[in-house]
C-alpha cells in the first residue's frame, strides 16, 4: 500500500510542477469491479499544458521511484490523456471535456480528496 501511496504523491508533484488545476483523488478502492484502485484527476487549460502535465507525470515517477506507465492513451488530440499506472489511473483534462464526462459524479461511491491549487 506505501508504494501506491508514494505512487499518488509523486503523481501529484508532477501535475503541480506544470500548474494543473482542480486535482481529485478518487479512492475506489472500497468499490467492488473497478479498473484500479485509485483516479487521480486534473485538468489543464490547453491541449499543450495537458501534454506538459502529462510529460512531467512521466518523468517524475520515472525519476523518483522508477516507474513507468503500462499505457498511455489521448496524447493525440490532448484533450483527455489517461495514463495507466496499474493501480492508479492519471486523468488529465481541458476544463471543457472534465466537466463534460464528469468522473467525479460518475464514481460518486469513490472517497474524494480535493488536493489545493499551487498559486
């Protein structure tokens, strides 16, 4: 459990490092049939700051604890990146198509945490 928690704050380092907005962590873990244990969603304001966030996620867990995504998915038109990290599950949004598909609501047994923006 202490690697996925690490996994989580690095995870969490890397979307502040490039400003992402509005972080949620979604606990799923009590919830019986899901992909994984734990969503970790954020948005940015453009399809370049979600790649940037997307980017730096990468880089952070790969330099600070080793790890490395199973998949990648939405880099094409960066307006909805998924990064599958087994356990846990990165989000990165455009505000538009965040509340559009509205995770948050759609896993509403989830424990949510609300991490504070970085100003």
């Amino acid at each position: 459990m202490n690697e996925t928690k690490d996994l989580i704050e690095k995870l969490v380092e890397g979307i502040q490092e490039k400003k992402g907005k509005n972080i949620v962590i979604a606990d799923l873990s009590d919830i019986e049939d899901t992909i994984c244990n734990y969503f970790i969603i954020c948005n940015g304001n453009s399809p370049s700051q979600v790649m940037a966030i997307t980017e730096s996620i990468k880089d952070h867990l790969r330099e600070e604890i080793g790890i490395k995504p199973y998949a990648i998915d939405g880099t094409k038109n960066a307006q909805w990146v998924a990064m599958d990290y087994n356990d846990v599950v990165a989000h990165i949004f455009l505000p538009e198509q965040r509340d559009f598909y509205n995770l948050e609501h759609l896993w509403a047994d989830a424990k949510l945490t609300r991490i504070p923006d970085l100003d």
